[in-house]
C-alpha cells in the first residue's frame, strides 16, 4: 500500500481577514464553514470536497481564479449573486469582453463565466458546466 493517497486532497488558500471570509463564504454564498482548532475557516462543499482559508497577515490576492462554481443557469445564477451584492463584472472589456452583468460568453470556444471577488481580493468563477 502508498503511502501517498489522494482520498482525503483539499484546497486552500489565505484571506487577510477570517470573519469578512466567514461572513462572506457562509452567509453571502450559503456555504458550510466550520472553524477548526487552530482558527482556520474549513469550508465544506456539497461534493464532498474541503476548502481550508487561512488568515495571513501578509496577504496578496491571488490573481488567479481560486474556486469556481459550475452551475446550470449562468444567468440565473449571476442574477443571484448580485441580489446578495456580489459585484461580478470585476474585468475590463478590453480584458475579457463580457455584458453589463459580467458574464463572458464562451462561443463555443469555453464556458460562459463570470468571475468574482472575495473579500481578501481572491478571484472567484461561476460558470455554466
């Protein structure tokens, strides 16, 4: 037997403020978050996954998409978000060209996708799966 599994693989990443990232990810977009024992935000996905958010002091965001959110109804979905005053048109035209609610489509060429910021600046996706 491996001494190296898979089976229990999480993500993480840092924010530079625990309870605007517990606020956010619990109350503004309805996830599971749980604090561990050493003050660490654990985040619960509904597939089974785990996401660790750490504080640090020294925190940069990241500039790439940290978390992504496949759903079925992009349109629905950003409509959503925005009545719970997420901002999703966090890009430039001249970057991504996108409508006025941020949602790039993907022309057959990707996904349609909106990307999004936590409160630590972290990039964050929904996207039609």
């Amino acid at each position: 037997m491996s001494a190296f599994t898979t089976d229990r693989a999480f993500s993480g990443f840092s924010v530079d403020d625990l309870d605007a990232a517990r606020s956010f990810y619990a109350d503004t977009l309805g996830l599971d978050v749980e604090t561990n024992a050493m003050g660490f935000l654990e985040i619960r996905l509904a597939s089974g996954g785990g996401i660790l958010v750490y504080g640090k002091p020294d925190h940069t965001p990241a500039s790439f998409t940290v978390l992504n959110f496949p759903v079925d109804d992009i349109d629905a979905a950003v409509d959503e978000l925005r009545e719970r005053g997420v901002e999703t048109k966090i890009y430039p035209d001249d970057l991504f060209s996108s409508d006025d609610r941020g949602i790039v489509r993907g022309g057959g060429r990707g996904p349609d996708i909106a990307w999004f910021r936590d409160p630590a600046g972290n990039v964050i996706a929904v996207l039609q799966a």
